[in-house]
C-alpha cells in the first residue's frame, strides 16, 4: 500500500502534496469541491519513495484519465492552519504544496465525469479571464496568473488562529 509524505508529531500535522496548473485555450481546469464549496487544483498527496512530477502525473491521470506532462515547477507554498476536519481537529497542520505548469496539449479534452477515477470530484474549464470571480481555496495562487512569471514564486499562508 502506497503512503502519503506526511507524518504527525504530538499536535503538529504535516503533508507533502503536489498540485497542477493545467491551461488549455486560456482557460484552468480545476475540480469542484462540495465539501470546502470552492474550486480546488487538480494533485494531491506525494508518495513515499515519489518524486513529486511523477506524483503529479499519477494524480492527474487518476483525476482525468488523460496523461499529461509536467512542463516547469510554478509556485511553492506554505500553508499553516488549525485542523477542522475530523482527523486533522485539535492539530496545527502545515502542508506544503508544488504547484506545476503542465504541457499544454493544444485544446480542452472533453469532460466525461466517468473517465475519472476520483469520483467524487466534477471537473471544470476556468476561464483565466474570470479566474478572480470564482470561489477558490484562500491559499490558492491568483497572483501568478495575472503575471505568469517564469521564475518560481514562493508563498507563506498563514491562518494559524492565534493564541
């Protein structure tokens, strides 16, 4: 059984995850969270023994059923919170995420919900010109798509409450 990078001492929770940006026609695909009521990126979790492009490519595949190709390391993140979840509640988490540009494979792929392996997510075509006008995750990098910088940003988020 594959396991997640990730480990928790006493009340400090942390995780290792991945994440894509994947632009076709001007437009960001990402899944649909009912849970959280935002848009969240395409990745999830890095395995242990993993590299984190090929996690990437594993959880895009999972998540889309298409392969894709990871183009250049974007943004890094740091993301501090207090756990709500029913496994994370009382721990102070800290994840930190890769955000990745994809090869662009020249157009949209179709949206088939049955192609995905997850279910349990709905997957949507984002257009960047309203990507500011939709409900994403607070820790979700809005910045970089106004600019695009080919230089890798890095970002703190901090929403540890505090004490």
């Amino acid at each position: 059984m594959d396991q997640d990078c990730g480990f928790q001492k006493g009340e400090t929770w942390f995780y290792y995850r991945v994440a894509a940006f994947i632009i076709e026609e001007q437009c960001l695909l990402m899944a649909w969270d009912p849970q959280k009521a935002m848009y969240v990126p395409l990745g999830g979790g890095v395995h242990l023994h993993e590299s984190g492009t090929d996690a990437l490519r594993r959880q895009v595949y999972e998540e889309t059923g298409i392969h894709y190709e990871v183009k250049r390391l974007a943004e890094v993140h740091e993301h501090f919170y207090e756990g709500k979840t029913a496994s994370l509640t009382g721990l102070t988490c800290h994840e930190m995420t890769l955000y990745y540009l994809m090869k662009s494979k020249g157009k949209q792929f179709w949206l088939d919900p049955m192609t995905s392996q997850e279910r349990h997510l709905s997957l949507e075509w984002l257009k960047l010109e309203k990507i500011h006008q939709y409900p994403l995750d607070p820790s979700f990098p809005l910045a970089w798509f106004d600019r695009m910088p080919r230089e890798v940003q890095y970002q703190v988020f901090d929403e540890r409450d505090s004490k």
